[in-house]
C-alpha cells in the first residue's frame, strides 16, 4: 500500500470515528442544556431565598429597635411615676404607671414579632445555603460535561450526570426538608 494510500485510509477512519461519535457528542450536548436550565433555576431560587433572608432580618432588627423604644418608654413612664408620687400626685402617677403597662403589653407584641421574624430568616438563609450548594455541583456538572465532548469518554458524561444529580437533589431538599 503506497504512502497516499495509507493517507487516505487513515482519514476515511478518522472521518468514521468522527461520526461515530456524533451522537454522543448530541447526547452530552442535550444533557448539558437541561444542566443550564437547572441550574439557571436553581441559582434564581437561590437569590430569591438570600433576599428574603436579608429583608427579614431587617424586619426582625426594625422589631428589636421598636421593642428598645418602648422599654425606653415604658422606664421613663415608671421613672417619672415614682417622682410624682413622691411629689404627692398619685393621680398623675397612676397614669403614667398604666401607660408603662400598656407599654409593657406592646413589648410583649413586639418581642414575639421579632422572633417569627428571626426564624423566617434562619429559615431562608437555611434554604438558600442549599440552593447554592446544588448550584455547585450543578456548574461542576456543565464542567465535566464539557470535558466529555472534549475527550469522548462516556464515564466522564456519567460523571457530570451524577454530579447534576446531586447538585438537583441537593437543591430540591432546600424546599422538601426546609419547606
């Protein structure tokens, strides 16, 4: 067989391989599309859940500031109280004192607001921190995939296969154990 020949064979068997892997090049092609997809949900999800993490704990610490206001008001109350009886006006004292009452009533209010305030963020944070986890192993994922068109090997698309799942399971247990 002459040098032209072998040139020739040689090209027909590369041109062959090339097709052969084809589909799966296709294959690892659509399965790196639904990883963006995913990831782009999960990695909105993410931010959405960071953001309610962050605008409920300034709801939580506008509570807290509320709370402090009122025992501030409530300790002048009873302060100036305690003058006015010493300056014999118990009427005046006395309406002060239910006033310091009401605003101990309000502290109570305003104390359990804050709380449900501070679980809803540890809450959110906790979902987010999850979501961005899933959104790490989903970006590994879109990597190794990339690697598998690279050097057509199917145990490295078995690989970003299962490392999007994980990054999915990962994620969707942010709203199954999380709520």
């Amino acid at each position: 067989m002459s040098e032209a020949e072998q040139a020739h064979e040689h090209a027909e068997h590369a041109e062959h391989a090339a097709h052969s892997n084809e589909p799966f090049t296709k294959r690892v092609a659509a399965g790196m599309a639904i990883l963006a997809a995913v990831l782009a949900l999960v990695s909105v999800l993410g931010s959405m859940s960071a953001t309610e993490e962050l605008l409920t704990e300034v709801k939580a610490s506008d509570a807290w500031a509320q709370y402090q206001a009122k025992s501030i008001r409530r300790y002048q109350s009873e302060v100036t109280a305690g003058v006015l009886q010493a300056m014999n006006q118990p009427a005046k004292a006395n309406d002060l004192m239910q006033q310091a009452g009401k605003y101990r009533g309000d502290q109570d209010e305003i104390q359990k607001q804050a709380k449900e305030f501070e679980a809803e963020s540890s809450g959110s944070g906790r979902k987010a921190h999850r979501l961005h986890l899933g959104e790490i192993f989903l970006e590994v994922a879109i990597v190794l995939s990339s690697l598998a068109i690279l050097t057509h090997k199917e145990t490295m698309f078995a690989a970003s296969m299962a490392a999007g799942l994980v990054g999915g399971v990962i994620a969707a247990s942010a709203y199954v154990l999380l709520g």
